[in-house]
C-alpha cells in the first residue's frame, strides 16, 4: 500500500465490522460499506452514534470485536501498528500538539520518526499549506490561537505525504468564523493533494457544505449513505431526514431574513 | 570549637558519597518501577505500597535491619559481603530514597495530557519512541521534584548511618550526644543542613530550567552537583599502603572513646595510619571486629559471655575472660590481648540519702520496695540477658523503667525523675553524685572486665599486637573513673576525649 503508487488517495473497506463495550453496548454494529479512492466522507452521527470509534479502527486506535478493516484490500493488522499510523494522516478535536516541542519540531515529527533530519524548507513548505506564517516555527504551541493550533495539527498530519487522512471532529472547539475557513483549506487540500479524507462530526451542515459522501450512523449501524444533493432532496432515508432538517430550515430562515421577510 | 570542625571535611566527604550513591541507586531502581507502575494500575499499587510501607520504617530501625540481613545472606553465600558499614547503609538509604522518586514520576506520567498521548499513538510512535520522545521530556521536571525529596531526606537519614559503623557526619552528633559535646552535634548538625540546602537548591535550578527548557541551567546545576562529589571523591580513592591502616572501634559512650583514641595513640607511635568507628551498638560492634570492618576495641568480658556466648551462671572474672578469649578464637578467630586491669559492671545505684532513708544495701534489698520505684537505664539494658538475669535472681518490678543516652540517665537520677538506675561502676559520676551503688548477693550480675579484642585480620600482625600489649593491666579503675569524668562532665571543666586520653596515658605511665 505505499502511498506514492497512487495518484488519488487508497480505497477503505469495512467488512462486517463490530464492536462492543461491556455491557453489551454495541458501539459498531456490523457496518459493511467501502470508500473509493479520493472521496471526502463525512461520517455524521449524535454522539454515542459509533462515529468515532469505527474511524478509529482505521488507523488501529480502536480494534474491531469482529470483521476486518482494509486499506485498498490489505488488511489494516497485516502491518507493524506504527507503520500503518506513520502512513496514515490523523487530526482530532484536542488536537496534541506536543507542549515541550515547538511548533516546527511538532510539524516535522512525522518526518523525525521515518529518520530524518529537520528540514527548514519542509516544515516553511507545510506552514505554507495551512497558511501559516513561517515565524510561527520557532513558538511555542502554549503561545497559538486554537485555530493556528489545529492549523498546525493539519500540517503534522500532512507532512509525511500520507494519502489518506483520519479527521476526528476537528473543528469541534473552534469557533464559528475559524471553523469555517479551516474547513474549505482542508477541502482544497484534499483536492490540491489527491486524498481520501474520512472525517467525523457531529454538524450536518458542515458536513453537506464540505463532503462528497455523507455517512449518516445511529446506534452502531450506518442508517444513511448518500451525497449532499441526494441528503438534501430526501434520499437518504428517515434519520437523514430529520438531520438535515435543521440547516435546511436555518437556510431558509436566514435566506428569509436576507430579503427581509 | 576548631577541633570539632576539624573532623567536618573528612566525615563531609563521606557523607557526600554515601548519599549520592544511595540516590543514584535508588534513582536505577526506581526510574523503571516508576514506567512499568505508570502502564499497570496493579503494579502501581504494589510498588507505591511497598515504598510507603518502607517509609513508615523509622530510619534507624531500617539501618539496623539490614545488618541480621547482610549477615544471613553472607553466611548463605558463604562470606564475603560486609554487614557493617557502606553496603547496609546504601541500601536502607536508597529505599528510603524510593518512595518520592516513584509517587511524583507516576503521578507525572499519568496526568499527562491524554490527548498528547493520542497524538503520539496517532503519529506512529513506538511504545519506546513515546516514552523519549514525549512522556520522559513532559515528566521529568515532576520528576525532579520528587529527586529533590529524596536527596533532602537521604542527607538527613544517612546521618545514622553512623549505628552500622559507616563514617559519616552523624559520627560528630552521636558522639556529641553521648559525651555532651554540644560543639561536636552543632558541628554536625550546621554540615549536614548546609549540605542538604545546597544539594537541594541545585537540583531545583536543575528542576526550574528542565521546567522553562533552559538545558544551560540544568547542565550548570548538575556540573556542580557533580563537582562536588568529584571533589568527595579525592580523598578516599584507595591510597597506597592498604595495609597501613587501621580502624579503632568504639562503642557509644566516654570510656570508650578514651580507650579508643589510647590505641589510636599507640598505634599511630608504631608507624600506622589510624581512623576511628565511634558510637557503634554493643551488638554490631563484636561482629564488625570479627569480619575485620574494624581492627581492634574494648569490649568488656561479661557482655560477651551473656549476649553472644549466652551463658547465664557466673563464674569468677578470670574464668569468665578465659572463656571469652577461647570462644573468640574458636568461633571468630578474634584474638583477645588481654584484660586492661579495671572493670565496668553494671551497678544499680541509687541516691545515698535516699538508700540510707530506705534502708536499701543490695538489689535483695531493694527487690519487695521497688513497685514504688522509677528505674532509668542505658539504652541497651533492658533489651540485655543481664537484665533477664538479675530479674530471675531478685523479684524486682518498678513502677517504671526508661531508656536514655548514658548521660541523661545520670541526669535523671540527680532530678528525681528517676530512683534507680542501672549504672557502669567505672563511671566516675557515680562518687561525683554521691550514689549509692547496690551489691549483689545472688552473683546475678557477671564480671565486666575490659579486655582488648583484635580481628582475625591482625591477631598474627606481631607488630600490631606489640604496639598494644603494653595497655594490658595497666589501667586502674580510679584513673579510669576520673578520666570518664573529666568527658562526662557538662561544665566548663569539660574534656574532649582525646584530652582525656593523653592524660590517662601520663597517669598510668603509658607515656612521659
């Protein structure tokens, strides 16, 4: 699976995969379904839905009770764990920049665990990516906003040139204004760079705005698969329905207020 | 004053050893405990457990426990570890140096950031990339507090290191206790307070720049560190002619820190480099003679024949020192030179006036009134066979019975606080207080004669022998008396027992 065969990002498969919690609580619930090379998927659900944790046994943070996850049909187990993760980009809602490392060091990480040198230019060039200013290399990750923070959290998960890209709620502590320009950068680097990109959240509204597929879960099972357009138009079925109820009416309630109804 | 803080360098230096070395143990020991108890609740439990429970052991006490320990093991090994001295002293002190180390490294590595150990999980590393990458440079400023900790504690502990016979600064405040030298414990006191408070504001200017990542501070702070035990060091790295030099060996009270220093004298005439182990318990001295920690002391016959021999009758004084002498080689190979001509018995004594007014010449005497009586003894005494003895042999049973260093024991009967106690009949604060010392009809009590003990190491050094033959019968029990006084005394007539010493050696024509 090395990433750089591919012009467009790796394939995901999930196969019958489950998972549960004692109690017999069933976080995933035989989730069957595959995401083609170069699909920006949101996978949306309320929290407790399974979101997280079926996005999470992509890059092993989470094991599957049972079935079988595979990343253009080799099995995600089949490789050393921290191998499969140094190929795979991951951003979460906390984000985990390293407190000790500044900023460019936390940047350049993914490139120190595969042998190499810090590279000024590189970590310059990743800043550049997520519109950075390149001074911010030598600060301190406790002296950022929470949006150049996440930023720089997008640019780890970029810099060693993975092709598939992991996003666990990552705009979630962001406030409006900054979550909204964060997610069209993304956006455009999944296109500029050619990925796969799985991303979780909660806001279906993010979700239509930004997605090619969106993933709709309740209770461990994926009740709606379908595109933004189709979301929009009722074909994803009853739960959709009812989440994309809200954006769609504050639209139309804004779009009102606009031409001053 | 000047000759107390003359023996400051010296015991300074090994004090400085002695604790960095138990720190740096305990710091090996506890560094992987410390990694393996932050991944597995269990073993945090066990190991944190383990540490404070060696924590509530009083210092002392663990000191004294590894000496029966190292013993044991080295007869199991068949010989060749040391009971006495370094080792058990390194030991007891890098366990207690555990439980700091361990609480704040724990405490630190499982109150990181949960979301920095995603991201290090998230990014690829290996289990041990995380742990030196990110957990080991995010704990170790907690780290270094708990170092800090445990540096303070292991100065101020490895002070009784003087009871296992290691020299160290505890030697100036033992022997300052039990002579009332105050100048000797202040002496000992101010060296190791200073010595923690410097230690202690090193390692938290190391501690502050691993906190503001400033590697110059931490680097200068522990270059000095270094340094000093560097400069520790010097003087005892092994030095040529080994075999020159000898250790004299002390118990804990006046007397025989007079007799010790008469054999340092003696030897040091006879061309050898001498250094003395004071303040050593009755029970560790005899087995650090007999596995050559020290090379020669006074014991006295009795004590051996009750404790390590454990007879109970009481035969005559010759017959007892003749026993000893051939136990001693049998057993030990520990060679007896011979008797110093006095004897220090335990004595009951009691305040004249007080016994005249009761009517009490003997401990038969004393037994049917003694429910109305306070004893104060020694601290070793009531611990003793003899005591054992003389209970078998008169029915006493006194309201009270404590413990004290030797010189409060005589303060407590001169107070009140006490009206009996269990004194040493070479003590020359008897007469000086005017006691009443108790006879003791049923021969409950053995003889005490001061007899010369010398290691398996020396007994055929001829030289050696010679040099200390001429002490043997040349000791009267008044000059002895009246040289004890002259350290036990507390007023400005005073003594040091080196004084005392070259004074007893012009009385007894030992020197011009």
């Amino acid at each position: 699976m090395p990433a750089q065969s591919h012009p467009r990002g790796p394939s995901v498969a999930f196969d019958g995969v489950g998972k549960r919690y004692a109690g017999d609580v069933r976080a995933v619930d035989g989730v069957t379904l595959t995401i083609a090379g170069g699909e920006f998927v949101a996978l949306v659900g309320a929290s407790g839905s399974g979101k997280s944790t079926l996005l999470k046994m992509v890059n092993r943070l989470h094991k599957p009770g049972e079935g079988r996850v595979s990343i253009d049909g080799e099995p995600v187990d089949s490789v050393p764990v921290h191998l499969l993760r140094r190929r795979i980009g991951y951003v979460f809602q906390n984000i985990g920049l390293f407190p000790h490392m500044p900023v460019g060091e936390n940047v350049a990480l993914p490139l120190r665990l595969r042998g190499e040198r810090y590279d000024e230019a590189r970590v310059a060039e990743l800043l550049d990516l997520v519109e950075l200013p390149r001074a911010l290399a030598a600060r301190m990750p406790d002296a950022l906003s929470g949006g150049q923070r996440q930023r720089v959290g997008v640019a780890r998960a970029l810099a060693a040139e993975p092709k598939l890209i992991l996003m666990d709620e990552p705009f979630g502590a962001l406030d409006p204004l900054t979550r909204d320009t964060l997610g069209r950068a993304v956006r455009k680097l999944h296109d500029r760079l050619g990925l796969t990109t799985i991303m979780v959240t909660h806001d279906m509204a993010e979700a239509l705005l930004l997605a090619d597929r969106i993933l709709v879960m309740a209770a461990g099972e994926i009740v709606a698969d379908a595109s933004p357009h189709d979301m929009l138009t009722g074909k994803g079925g009853a739960v959709a329905d009812t989440l994309v109820a809200v954006p769609r009416e504050q639209a139309h309630l804004l779009s009102r207020l606009e031409r001053g109804e | 004053m000047n000759q107390a803080f003359a023996r400051v360098p010296d015991l300074l230096a090994q004090h400085i050893l002695l604790s960095a070395a138990a720190l740096l143990l305990g710091l090996a020991i506890a560094l992987p405990l410390t990694i393996w108890s932050a991944r597995r609740p269990a073993v945090a439990r066990l190991t944190l457990g383990f540490a404070s429970l060696i924590q509530t052991i009083p210092a002392l006490a663990l000191l004294a426990l590894f000496y029966p320990l190292l013993l044991l093991l080295s007869g199991l090994m068949g010989g060749g570890i040391p009971a006495l001295g370094f080792l058990p002293s390194l030991l007891a002190l890098a366990l207690y140096a555990l439980l700091p180390i361990l609480r704040n490294g724990v405490t630190g590595l499982t109150h990181i950031d949960p979301a920095v150990i995603e991201a290090a999980d998230g990014v690829g590393m290996t289990a041990r990339q995380r742990l030196w990458m990110v957990e080991a440079p995010l704990v170790v400023p907690v780290l270094m507090a708990g170092i800090r900790t445990a540096a303070v504690w292991t100065i101020g502990a490895a002070t009784l290191a003087t009871t296992v016979g290691q020299p160290c600064l505890g030697d100036l405040i033992f022997a300052g206790l039990q002579t009332q030298n105050w100048t000797l414990v202040i002496a000992g006191c101010v060296a190791s307070a200073a010595l923690a408070l410097i230690v202690d504001a090193l390692l938290g200017l190391a501690e502050r720049g691993l906190r503001h990542r400033r590697k110059g501070q931490v680097r200068a702070a522990l270059a000095l560190l270094a340094l000093g035990i560097a400069v520790a060091l010097w003087p005892v790295l092994p030095t040529s002619g080994a075999d020159k030099r000898v250790v004299v060996g002390a118990k804990g009270f006046g007397e025989q820190y007079i007799l010790a220093r008469m054999i340092g004298h003696r030897l040091e005439k006879a061309g050898y480099t001498v250094a003395y182990r004071e303040g050593l318990g009755s029970a560790v001295v005899f087995g650090a003679l007999a596995s050559d920690d020290i090379d020669v002391y006074v014991d006295y016959s009795g004590t051996i024949w009750t404790n390590q021999m454990g007879r109970t009758e009481t035969p005559p004084r010759e017959t007892i020192v003749k026993g000893v002498g051939q136990w001693a080689m049998a057993r030990h190979g520990v060679r007896l030179i011979g008797a110093l001509g006095f004897e220090n018995s335990y004595a009951f004594a009691m305040r004249g006036a007080d016994a005249k007014r009761r009517g009490i010449t003997t401990l038969a005497d004393l037994a049917p009134q003694s429910r109305q009586m306070n004893l104060a003894s020694d601290l070793e005494f009531l611990e003793r066979p003899e005591w054992a003895a003389v209970k078998r042999a008169y029915p006493l049973n006194f309201k009270s019975a404590q413990a004290y260093a030797p010189s409060f024991m005589y303060h407590a009967i001169e107070s009140g606080k006490a009206d009996v106690i269990s004194a040493f009949s070479s003590d020359g604060r008897i007469s000086k207080l005017g006691l009443t010392v108790l006879g003791d009809p049923r021969h409950a009590i053995p003889g005490y004669d001061a007899i010369l003990m010398v290691s398996p190491r020396r007994a055929d050094d001829t030289r050696f022998v010679a040099a200390l033959r001429p002490l043997v019968g040349h000791i009267p029990v008044d000059a002895m008396r009246r040289a004890n006084y002259m350290v036990d005394r507390d007023d400005a007539q005073k003594k040091s027992a080196d004084t005392a010493a070259r004074w007893l050696e012009k009385q007894t024509g030992l020197s011009p």
